[in-house]
C-alpha cells in the first residue's frame, strides 16, 4: 500500500520537497509504533508516550529498514535522506488511528463490534457476552485486559486496550479468521488518546464510574468526560445513516447522567428500577444467582454460577449488549448458565481444602467494597481478606481501602500488590494509617486474640496468602484481592513471576500433607529395620531417610515416598522395584526374601542407589500397620461404620456435617477394604480433627482387622441385610461380622446400633463384648433410639422427616426421592451426636447434602428424561427400595426398570433374584430390561406373579440400549440398577444421547 493511501484522511500533508521526491508513492509493507518490530519497508510512527518517547527511536527505525516516518518533529542528526522520509503530523495518537484502519481496511465495518467502558466489571461482561454469543453458535472474539482471543488464538494483552495499529490489525486477523463479532474492553486513556479512533461500534455499554485513574484524569468530572465520548463520537451516525445503541446501568448516578444526556437508542439496565432489562425475584448465595431477567415484559428465567450484586450488574450489562445486537432473551439466559467463572473475578479455586478461596482484581475502593460486601453477606463463617495497593498509583485511595477491608473482613492482611518504583512497606504505611484512624485492631499472632477481628500486617505477599490459609478454618471465605489473573508482580527490582491462584493453591496442599516418615517411623511401624540390598542392618548412608509418604500405585509414586509391593492374583508390585529404583525411589517394603531374588545387575543398581528394603512377611498386613501407627500418631478422631446398605450415603452425610466446623478426612470412593482403609488413613494430616471412614467386608474376620487399624472413636452399624452371603453363609452371621467394628474401638468409644435391625441382638451384644465402649446408641423409629425418626413425608425436592434428640424433635429435609434415605440421615445424626455435633449444624449438614453418583440420584437429564442412577451396587434389599422410589415416581404402569445381576449372594441367589420379579410383578411398571445371567430368575419371578412377558425384554447391552432409544418418551422415569461388577453406568450414556425431539 502507498503511503499517500495510508494517509488518507488525516491532516497530514506532504511538503514541496517531498512531494517532488514521491515520497507520498513509497510503498509501505507494514506500520507500527514500536521500534523493536520495524522491518524492511516499514512506516514508523513516533508517538510521544508517558514513559518514552517514539521520537528517540527514529533513527533506529530508518536503521531497521524504515522506508517512511510519520512523527511531529524531526530529530537532530538524521541525514538529509531520512528526514525526507519523515512526514509530519500535528497530532500523531490521532493520525495513527486512521493510519491504521486504511492500512487494515477498516475491518470495524465488517464486524458487530460491542465496547465496553467503566470503571468496574468490563471483563466480566466480556466473559459473559462471549458465553452468550458462543452458545447462540456466532463465532466471535474479545480484546480485553486478561488477553486477547478468538478460536485457536490466545495473546497476551499487557494493557487492558491496545495501541491504535494492534487494535486494526486484531480485528483484521479475526476478520480473515471468520469472527463476525468482537467484544472490545475500552479504557478511558484508550478514548483520551485516540486509539478506538475510526472504530465503528454497533453497541457500548456503560458498566459504572467510581474512584481510579485519577493519577491520570484531572477529577472526577473530566473522568466521566472521557468515559461519555464512546457513546457520544464512536456510536455514529455511519455512513450508511445507522447508529449504535447505548447500554447503560442506571443503578450508578453517572449512568443515569449518561443515559439522560444521549440523543440515540439507549438500552437501559437495573436491578432496582424501571428499565428496559431488570432483575426481578432474585435469590443470591455463595453458589451463585437465580430468578428472572424482564425484557420489557419478556421474562426469561436466569441462572448464573457468579455471586453478588455487582455481578448481577454485570450479567444486566451484558444482556443488554447481546439484545442491542439481535440475540433473543431465550439465548441470552441460556448463555449466562453456562459461564462457571471469569479469571481473577471473583473466581472460585477448587481445593481439597474445605475452605472458600477466591481470587479477584479489586484494586479500587469500590470493587474491593462490591466483593467484600458481597462475601461477607454470604460467609458461613469468617471473611479473611489479603489485599494491598499498587505504587505509583492514585495514593489517595489506599487508606479507604484499608478501612473497607478491615470493615467487611474479620480479618485483614495487609501486604505488597504491586510495589513497582514504590517502597512497599511505604504504600502499607499509608494504607495502615486509613485503618488506625478508624479504630481498628492490629492482630498480634503470638498472643490468644489471633482470632479476633483486626488487620494484621505482612510485607510479603506469598507469606501473607500462606497465612491467611492457616490461620482459617472450615467454611472460611479466603479472598485474595488486586491482582486477579495476573500473573506477575511488578517491584523495584523488576518483575517477577507470581500468581495468587498458584500461592494459595499451594498453601492448602501443604495444609492437608500428612507428616514425613523417617526411617525410625517405618522401623518402628513395620517392626524391622531397614537393610541394603546385602542384608546390612545399618543404612546410615541410605539416600533418604526422610520420605513424604507411602505408595503402592507405581504409576503415582514419586522418588521422596516409599514403595509398598502389594502382591494379588494378577499383579505383584515386586516386579516394579527395579524400574522405580531406576526413577529415584530408594525406600521399599517387600517381602521378605525378595532381595535374595534380585539378579547381579539389578542389585548393583540398588546399591548404586542406596536403596533400602523393610523385609516383612505380609505386605497386605504392613500396609494395616504403617496406617495404624500414623493414625495413632495424628491427633485426630475416627468415626467409622460399615453396614450391608446405606454406608456411603451415610457417610456422605456425616462428611457434610462434620465438615461445618472440623477438618474432615473422609472414604474416597471405595476405598474401604483392607488396601483403601488403610490408604485412607495414610492421607491425614496435622490440619484433621476428624476422620469418617467406611469398612466393608466379603468374609468374617476382614471388620475386626480393619477396626483394628482404625481404632475408631465412633463406630457405628447402617443395618444388616443380605449381602455377600457367600462369604458368611446366613444373615445372622452377617450381622456378627458386621459387629466387629465394635472390636477395636477406642477408650471411652461410642458404639451405635440400627434399633430396627431384624438382627439388633446380635448387634448389641457385639457392641458391649469390649470394656472399651462406654456407650450405645441407638437410631431408628423405635421408641428406644436415642435418634428416633419419625413422620417420613415425600417432597416435590426430596424427603422430610422429624428427628427426636434429647427429648427435642426438629424437622429435617434430604434432597432425594427415597425413603431410606431418612434412615441414612438418622445414622449420620447419631454419628454427630456422638461427636457433641449440635442440631443445628446437623440440618444444615443434611440440607447441604448431594446423593453421590450411582447411588439413588435423581438426574433430570436435558432431553426431558429422568434417571434415577442407583448403578454403584445392588443387594435384594437396596433393589427392593430402588424399584419402590421408581413406582412413587413415574407411577404404577409407567416407568422402565433396567435391572442387572445381584452378585455375592451365595446359596441364595436364585430366591432373591426370583423375589425381586414377584415385587417386580407387584409394583407394575412399564417395561422390565434385563442384563446379565442371574436376571433370568427375576424374570421368572415376575412371570409367576402375573407380569406380561410382552414388557420384559432379556439381552446385551446393546440390545438394551436399542430399547430404550426405542422406549423413553418425554417424562419417562427411568431406573438402572445392578451390582457393581455388572457395571450398569455404561447404559447411561444412552440415554443422555437420546435427542430431546426423538424423547418428546
């Protein structure tokens, strides 16, 4: 392109001399304002910055290969030659605007651009209107202050708007790339210094204006000023006579103001007042906020995973941008469901800890007091606040901060943001100063009142977000606020990488690592001491003596844990060994003799390493006796239970109630034999006060080894019904063997019985049989229990029931179908009680309880369809409750039953399978599908009591699944269940791909 061409439309003109050397014919390959990117045949334009200045670096363009300069003067010292090339302009920030739109083709014209302006909240909307333009199928793009990006490309953006020249080519890039919308952040010094000059936006929206960037705007007033002329010089008129339209949130005065003052089509948004999209009925909470949005009497029901008012705010502006640009409220609603989070805004990290750690750029008065506000109106317990100010920033601001923080927060901690030519302890001073003239408390960590409201000071900001993390406890919000996504913090010396998210992420992994072993832990645990590869009792050169912990995954272990060798049926961790020794691990426990089996060269390769070996006779028992004394040594109490039915459930609910006020350890999975107990206990840390763990069983004996590891506080039995008959031979004995987790309990322990239970003698007397039980309890509707439940009632969301402790009956509520699902609940509420758990926190508990996967949830699947998912095992009397939750819920006739095999039932299975056709039978529903080999008696049974064959269809898994694509209409309840080697799940994809027209 000529320069001339470039030039267009700028009031640039060219001098005699140059117009005579063609200079306005030179060809120009690319422009740019920085010097570092001139190539051959460039157009350099100086523009003089606040930092530095372009002119400066003229000469080292032309050296660059430079072929023309736009610029307002001409530097000393060029030759006659290069100051040819130079042509002048009175204003270079304005010309390099047009410059660059005729340089890229003006690729705004060809766009539906949206810009955003405000103080706070522009990212947000960006993330949303992206959401909500990607889920209406548009294909678009954003250039906003976390980056910029469109499909398949992601760039870094150190500002929250590009200079002029990025900005034309960005959006020639995502042009070429088949982006037809792009979401735009405009700052008010990209409006002050013309960089959105010759973009054409189809919509703005104004977020809000509150206090910043007054270091760079003359007051407030000129502020607002600069903020206006997007919706007043970019929103047209166009040349073909159309006009943008104006978002506004009047809820911020200057919003009104703006709104008042436009003469062009102004959308205006609220959350409080009459507007053209407001926000009526709505419900806000740590988890997020739901109600309806109104379009002019248009309602569309919303629902978001962000929290707060100003997100609410937010989520109006952008609606509001996405109705000023043709999407309709259905889509609109649709896209703001869908966004989880937005980086560095007040987003949610995910931990293991039970804490509430957000992250978020508050670096203003105003947003810091929108989140803290925001969090400390929803916090279940205490708000901890890390914050700072950045330097060479408005210093008026950092007082206010300061007194904000400390008014929201329980606890304040004051630290470095980022410093950059500033002291930070300096900028501390100052916002320091803010919090003492109010009044409030410096905490002194040394002294008992760590835990009172104040602030507390730390210059360091990795040590300030490690503190805050272990001074919390359970439900403790933990907000990191002023620097959100970045990445980086810029100081005196430079900058430096740090991300909040990664310093926080690793103060609660450190939080929940157990204690190191040293080799003396493992002698001592194991009952033999560590030896070479030779057989040498000493290993006082052994490469480590202190190890993180124990594995026996080789997959997952790392070179500072020991390697415990399982040996099963069809694998043996022994012929690993040598491959992890190859990897760094030095430390293993084997069995004994096993050294001896080892060739020349890999004993040589053990010596090299310095590994040493625990030779013991039973890998499988040491794993119990590694577990065993790290639970000893960790000051922390165990409830435990075990049951035929019910136990994880039960232990989901105990989990979420302990959880409010403990640090809680609890089952993953199922984990809960004689590997994952003990794995289980191998993960507490210093941090637990409470452990819940599962046992299971096949055979007598395995509880009572079990509870022998676990040595539990708590111990209590769900009930006792017919499962894994073939290892214990008769219901009685199933109740014996689950009576041994009575066994082993602590001193002083709390045993806890099902008063129900067919088999309760067998459980009671089990329970008094150690001196070591102080106290039975019992739960159930008898009136003996000391958790008695009673008047069990469905809900249109779950079960209610009453619960009676203490002669005190309060009413509780559990968020599914089934009626044991009460009984699981009063097994929990016993556990709490036992534990001196209040009754309070044990509804809040029960309430805060979700079904786990597989076992009785209820999934309202989006084709229509409803799944209760009871997949995750089966016994004749878990099947019998599942089949009676399918008839209450789809009623008698309707409903499919998809049923696979009970296994472990010994001598009786064929009965049991046949007794669940008779209730099959009895209860009617729609269709009966069967998988497996055992199912053939349910069929049998069924056909005895008068079933029609005609509903029953017997095959594979494919053919079930052809069936139910056939089958399921809209509203259909479907129930798919069978134990956990029949592996039923895999049926559940099937219907979830079931097109919502083909259900209906």
């Amino acid at each position: 392109m000529q320069l001339t061409e470039i030039l267009n439309t700028t009031e640039v003109v060219l001098t005699p001399d140059q117009e005579q050397a063609g200079i306005g014919d030179t060809s120009i390959s690319n422009i740019t304002c920085d010097s570092r990117q001139v190539a051959q045949g460039a157009l350099f334009i100086a523009v003089d910055g606040h930092t530095a200045d372009g002119h400066d670096y003229i000469s080292q363009a032309f050296d660059k290969g430079a072929t023309a300069v736009l610029a307002q003067k001409i530097p000393q010292g060029l030759s006659r030659e290069q100051s040819l090339h130079i042509v002048l302009s009175k204003n270079t920030r304005k010309d390099t605007a047009i410059a660059a739109a005729n340089f890229f083709g003006h690729p705004s014209k060809d766009l539906v651009l949206v810009g955003i302006t405000g103080t706070n909240g522009k990212t947000s909307i960006t993330w949303l209107l992206e959401q909500i333009y990607q889920t209406c199928g548009i294909t678009c793009g954003v250039i906003g202050t976390i980056n910029i990006r469109y499909p398949g490309i992601t760039i870094d953006n150190p500002i929250t708007t590009p200079d002029a020249v990025c900005l034309q080519k960005i959006m020639h890039d995502m042009k070429l790339a088949g982006v037809t919308h792009v979401i735009m952040e405009v700052s008010s010094h990209s409006l002050d210094q013309h960089r959105v000059d010759e973009c054409e936006f189809n919509a703005a929206v104004f977020t809000n204006l509150t206090q910043d960037h007054l270091d760079y705007h003359d007051g407030f007033e000129n502020y607002f000023a600069c903020k206006k002329t997007l919706f007043t010089e970019y929103l047209g008129p166009f040349r073909d006579g159309t006009r943008g339209k104006a978002v506004i949130n009047i809820d911020n005065a200057y919003g009104t103001r703006l709104a008042d003052s436009l003469d062009l089509p102004v959308i205006r948004v609220s959350a409080d007042h009459e507007a053209d999209i407001r926000a009526i009925n709505i419900s806000d909470d740590i988890h997020g906020l739901q109600g309806s949005l109104d379009f002019s009497g248009v309602q569309a029901p919303m629902h978001s995973r962000l929290t707060g008012r100003f997100n609410l705010e937010n989520i109006l502006c952008a609606a509001g941008a996405a109705l000023a640009t043709g999407i309709c409220p259905e889509s609109i609603a649709r896209g703001i469901a869908v966004l989880e989070r937005v980086p560095g805004r007040l987003e949610k990290l995910s931990t293991e800890l039970n804490r509430h750690i957000f992250v978020d750029y508050a670096h203003t008065p105003d947003a810091l007091e929108s989140i803290l506000k925001t969090l400390a109106g929803r916090a279940p317990a205490r708000l901890i606040t890390v914050f700072g100010c950045g330097g060479d920033r408005d210093r008026t601001k950092r007082g206010p901060m300061g007194v904000i923080a400390c008014k929201y927060s329980d606890i304040a901690i004051v630290t470095s943001d980022n410093p950059r030519t500033e002291n930070p302890d300096a900028i501390i001073d100052e916002i320091i100063d803010g919090i003492r003239a109010q009044g409030f408390k410096q905490i002194d960590l040394c002294e008992s009142n760590a835990c009172e409201k104040g602030y507390i000071r730390m210059t360091d900001r990795a040590k300030a977000l490690a503190l805050a993390v272990q001074i919390s406890t359970p439900q403790d919000i933990i907000v990191a606020a002023g620097k959100g996504h970045e990445t980086y913090q810029i100081t005196n010396a430079g900058t430096i990488h740090f991300d909040d998210k990664e310093h926080l992420t690793h103060a609660c992994t450190n939080a929940l690592t157990p204690k190191p072993w040293h080799l003396t832990d493992l002698s001592k645990a194991l009952g033999c001491d560590a030896v070479t590869v030779s057989g040498q009792k000493t290993v006082a050169d052994a490469k480590a003596t202190v190890f993180k912990g124990i594995g026996t995954d080789s997959r997952d272990i790392s070179s500072d844990m020991v390697f415990l060798a399982l040996a099963g049926d069809r694998f043996d961790g022994h012929s690993f060994i040598p491959d992890l020794a190859e990897k760094g691990v030095s430390a293993f426990v084997v069995t004994q003799g096993y050294p001896n089996t080892l060739d020349l060269n890999q004993k040589r390769l053990m010596d090299k390493t310095n590994a040493c070996f625990f030779e013991v006779p039973d890998t499988l028992a040491a794993l119990g006796h590694l577990a065993r004394y790290h639970r000893m040594r960790s000051n922390v109490k165990i409830a435990a239970l075990t049951g035929s039915n019910g136990k994880t459930s039960t232990r989901k609910m105990a989990e979420d109630i302990f959880s409010l006020h403990h640090d809680t350890l609890a089952t993953r999975g199922n984990l809960n034999n004689e590997i994952g107990l003990p794995l289980t206990l191998l993960r507490l840390a210093d941090i637990h006060e409470w452990a819940v763990v599962e046992m299971g069983m096949s055979n007598p004996g395995e509880i009572s080894r079990l509870c022998a590891i676990a040595r539990p506080d708590i111990a209590l039995v769900t009930n006792t019904h017919g499962s894994h008959m073939e290892g214990v031979g008769s219901l009685d004995n199933v109740a014996r063997a689950k009576a041994e987790i009575f066994d082993s309990l602590n001193p002083g322990g709390t045993a806890i019985i099902f008063a129900d239970d067919p088999r309760i003698e067998i459980l009671a007397r089990g329970a008094k049989k150690t001196a070591d039980t102080t106290k039975v309890m019992r739960f159930g509707t008898q009136r003996n229990s000391d958790v008695l439940l009673s008047q069990i009632n469905p809900t249109d969301h779950g079960i209610a029931f009453s619960l009676t402790m203490d002669g005190h009956t309060r009413q509780y509520t559990v968020p599914s179908p089934a009626d044991f699902m009460a009984f699981n609940a009063a097994a929990a509420a016993a556990l709490a009680k036992a534990a001196g758990i209040d009754e309070t926190d044990i509804a809040q508990g029960l309430e805060a309880f979700v079904p786990v996967q597989g076992r009785m949830h209820v999934r309202h699947l989006a084709n229509g369809l409803h799944l209760i998912d009871d997949t995750y095992n089966a016994n004749p009397c878990s099947m019998d409750q599942a089949l009676k939750v399918l008839n209450r819920m789809a009623g008698t006739n309707r409903g499919i039953a998809v049923l696979g095999d009970m296994l472990e039932l010994g001598d009786q299975t064929q009965e049991h399978h046949r007794q669940v056709g008779h209730l099959v039978a009895a209860l009617s529903p729609a269709k009966l599908l069967l998988f497996g080999t055992q199912v053939a008696q349910i069929r049998e049974g069924a056909l005895e009591k008068g079933y029609p064959e005609a509903r029953i269809v017997m095959g594979s898994k494919q053919e079930i699944g052809d069936t139910l694509k056939k089958l399921t209409k809209y509203e259909t309840w479907v129930l798919i269940k069978g134990s956990r080697g029949m592996a039923m799940e895999t049926l559940i994809p099937v219907l979830k791909k079931i097109p919502a027209e083909r259900a209906n």
